[in-house]
C-alpha cells in the first residue's frame, strides 16, 4: 500500500486579507512526483509554501505523515522537506560551497562542523548540478542559472524524503530544466516525493507522474497528466485555446496553442473534408482554429491527415489499407458531405484506392476545391481522374482556389 505523506484538507490561506487558495485538498503518497501548474498568480508557489507549513491556514490542516504540520519543530520539517524557493537572497560574499553546506545543518548538532561524509554529499550533487568548478566562488557573482544550481544542490544535500521546488527551471537553460526534470523523476522512483511548481506544461506532463492543476486560488485539475492536461482543462484554467494530443513521433503529450474567438462564430457551420496523403492537414488546421464543426472522410488509417483527425479529435471515416473505398464508407461520406455546409476537396492525389471521393465530392451543396498542383500531377489513372476532375470544377456550386488564397477567403469572413 502506498504511504500517504503529506495531506491538506479543505485548507485556505488569507494573504492580505484576500482568499489566496480556496479549500485545498489533496493527499500525496511517497514516490510520487508531483507537478503543480496554473497560470500566474494561481496560488502556485502559496501552495508549496502552505505544504511546507510556512503559512498559516485560515481554514483546514496540513498533516505530514499524519502529524498536524504546525506541531513539527523547525529542525523535525528540514530532515523531512528540503523546499528551494522561488526568489532567494543568498547573503554578500558567501561562496558556492558555503550555500550548498548550509543543506547539511539539519542533520548537525550545534557544536559540530560538517564531517567528512557531509562534504561528500556535498561534493557529489554539486558536480550533479554542474557547479562543482564554482565552488569557491561568491553567489551574488553568478548569472541566474548557476545561482539556481547551486541552491539546487543545496536542496539535495539535504537528502530528505521529500523535496519541494518551486520553479526550480526558470533560468536554466534547455539541458538543466530537463535533466532536473529527469532527475526529480528518478528519484521520485527511489521513493523521495517530490512537488514542482512548474511552467512548461510539456516537460511537467513528461515526467510527473501527477500534476495539480490549479487557477485563482482552486484547484480546477488532480490526476495523471493526461487526464489533467485536456483541451478543456487550459480553457478553465488560462482561459487558452488549444488541441492536446499524443505526439506519435516523441510519444508525449503535445499541446498546440491558437487564438481564437470566444464567441466562435463557426461553431454552428458544419464543414467536411475530403482529403488524404497529408493534402488535409494544414485546412484541419485551419478550420479547426476557427471552430467549425469538422468531419473528414473517406481516409486511409494511418495517414498523415488521420493522424491529424486525431489530434484534433475530430470524426473521421477511415477505409481499409491499402485498399478501395468500401461501400459502407462511401455511403457514409456522401451522407456527411450532404449534411455539411460546405465542403473542402484538398489538392489529393488520386488513385484506385480513393477515386470514390472525387465522385463523392459531386454531393456537395458548396465546394471549395484546394488546386495547388495542376489535377494532370496527381492523377495515378491514366486520366481518368482527370476528366472526373475537369466535370467537377465546372459545376456551379464549385470553386477552385489555391490554399493562399483560401487562408485570404477564410481571414475576410
Ligand atoms: N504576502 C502576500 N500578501 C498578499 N497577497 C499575496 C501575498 N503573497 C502572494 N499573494 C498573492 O497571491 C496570489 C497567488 O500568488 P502565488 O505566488 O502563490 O501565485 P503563483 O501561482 O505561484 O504565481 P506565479 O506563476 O506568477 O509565480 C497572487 O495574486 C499574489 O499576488
């Protein structure tokens, strides 16, 4: 059974006279690593603060290993929770080697200097956080990263079972955040628990394996990164427009951000797609930023664009690999490109296996025909997609245009 390690129960902080973080609770177990994210001025690092028994609670309790935390002494909490806050005056003059020391006074008596093994620890997480050749030199010398790795070891020197980090990242550059990151992972393995306050939602989401989600004050999100990285979890919670999705390439969750319009004035006007081979993804796009209803077909599984359908979350009808349009999916396009407002043809390429949408396409109440390669290039039927193709753009209701000047007609409206 896992251990819980540190609780809050229904807990708020007044700071200033305003509620700063509004009923709280959460218990964490050892082993976990837990990322705590929201926009600024969320109640983040308040959070950490509160956790660490640092504030006073205006309501509920803050238990660590189910002693009430206001009941631990100052030494008993620094041989439990090593906490690096965000802002830290390092006293003038103090040398690299000096701070990180400091991490080892918990475990001291008041007459003892630092033995042998406590400069080894020392030692060891200062090469990890790569300041060992600036040991002797005076922080308030060091540019924001090296500063930053030096309280950081200095945390790890305190070897506690628990480790606090608010924004531990924010001055490092791309290899420390996520070495830290990796770091704070593995040890969390081990069994140490750590808690991260965090910005950068795609490495927090990469190696927690728990984040708090939380904005003005409350927590709007607890759970699994997926489950608390959602399209309508950063609308609530920054008020951010995005798609999250499982990147197929790096295997991580991907978050793509766009503006948008609140209002939507799109969301009522339902637009399908005929599209495949990649031609589809950059109109997904488009149209999905813009908050049209979209649906996609017919489309081989696995191909770029249903992989796009995909991370959108959008309904797409797949057919067969390597394989014609079957008749259950021609019916079911034809019934989608009816219903729909309009309708897009992307600049496909055409052969045995998809030469159903060319006809399906002719369903169509309102046509848009993306032509950015004359049809001749992308027709694999010695013509006669081509002549299908010819028919089509002289219909009334169709008009062809290059994606460009799609982008002008989409931004005029
Ligand atoms: N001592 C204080 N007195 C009054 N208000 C405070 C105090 N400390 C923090 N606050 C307010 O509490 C709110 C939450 O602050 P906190 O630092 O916890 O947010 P955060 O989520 O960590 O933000 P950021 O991402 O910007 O670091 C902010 O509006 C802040 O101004």
């Amino acid at each position: 059974m896992t251990q819980e390690i540190i609780t809050a129960h229904n807990s708020s902080i007044v700071l200033g006279g305003k509620k700063i973080l509004e009923n709280i609770t959460c218990s964490i177990s050892a082993g976990e690593f837990v990322g705590i994210i929201g926009p600024n001025g969320a109640g983040k690092s308040t959070l950490l603060l509160a956790l660490r028994g640092f504030l006073p609670l205006a309501a509920g309790e803050v238990q660590l290993l189910g002693r009430p935390i206001t009941t631990l002494s100052d030494k008993e909490l620094a041989r439990h929770i090593a906490y690096m806050q965000q802002e830290v005056n390092v006293g003038f003059g103090y040398t690299a080697l000096e701070v990180v020391l400091t991490g080892r006074y918990p475990y001291l008596k008041w007459w003892q200097h630092e033995q042998a093994e406590d400069k080894a620890i020392v030692q060891q997480y200062m090469e990890f956080t790569g300041v060992e050749a600036l040991a002797d030199k005076p922080v308030h010398l060091m540019s924001g990263g090296e500063k930053q790795r030096v309280l950081l070891a200095k945390v790890l020197a305190q070897e506690t079972p628990l480790i606090f980090l608010d924004e531990p990242t924010a001055s490092l550059d791309l290899v420390y955040q996520e070495e830290i990151f990796r770091y704070c992972q593995l040890i969390s393995k081990q069994g140490k628990t750590v808690l991260i306050v965090a910005h950068d939602l795609k490495l927090a989401a990469k190696f927690c394996s728990r984040l708090l989600l939380l904005a003005d004050g409350k927590m709007i999100a607890d759970g699994s990164p997926e489950k608390v990285i959602t399209k309508e979890n950063l609308q609530a919670a920054y008020g951010l427009h995005a798609a999250v999705f499982m990147n197929k390439v790096t295997g991580n969750l991907d978050i793509h951000t766009y503006a948008a319009d609140d209002d939507n004035p799109n969301k009522d006007t339902k637009v399908h797609i005929i599209c495949g081979g990649g031609s589809g993804e950059k109109i997904i796009r488009l149209l999905y930023e813009r908050g049209y209803r979209l649906t996609l077909g017919v489309i081989q599984p696995g191909d770029a664009d249903a992989n796009a359908a995909e991370a959108f979350h959008l309904p797409c009808l797949l057919g067969q690999p390597f394989s014609s349009i079957d008749e259950l999916s021609a019916q079911e396009n034809r019934r989608k490109i009816s219903a729909a407002d309009w309708v897009v043809l992307s600049d496909l390429t055409y052969g045995e296996q998809n030469i159903d949408n060319l006809q399906a396409a002719f369903m169509a109440k309102k046509l848009i025909v993306i032509e950015d390669t004359p049809i001749e290039e992308r027709d694999f039927l010695n013509g006669q997609a081509s002549d299908l193709y010819t028919e089509l753009v002289e219909m009334p209701q169709v008009t062809v245009m290059t994606f460009p000047r799609f982008i002008t007609l989409l931004e005029k409206n």
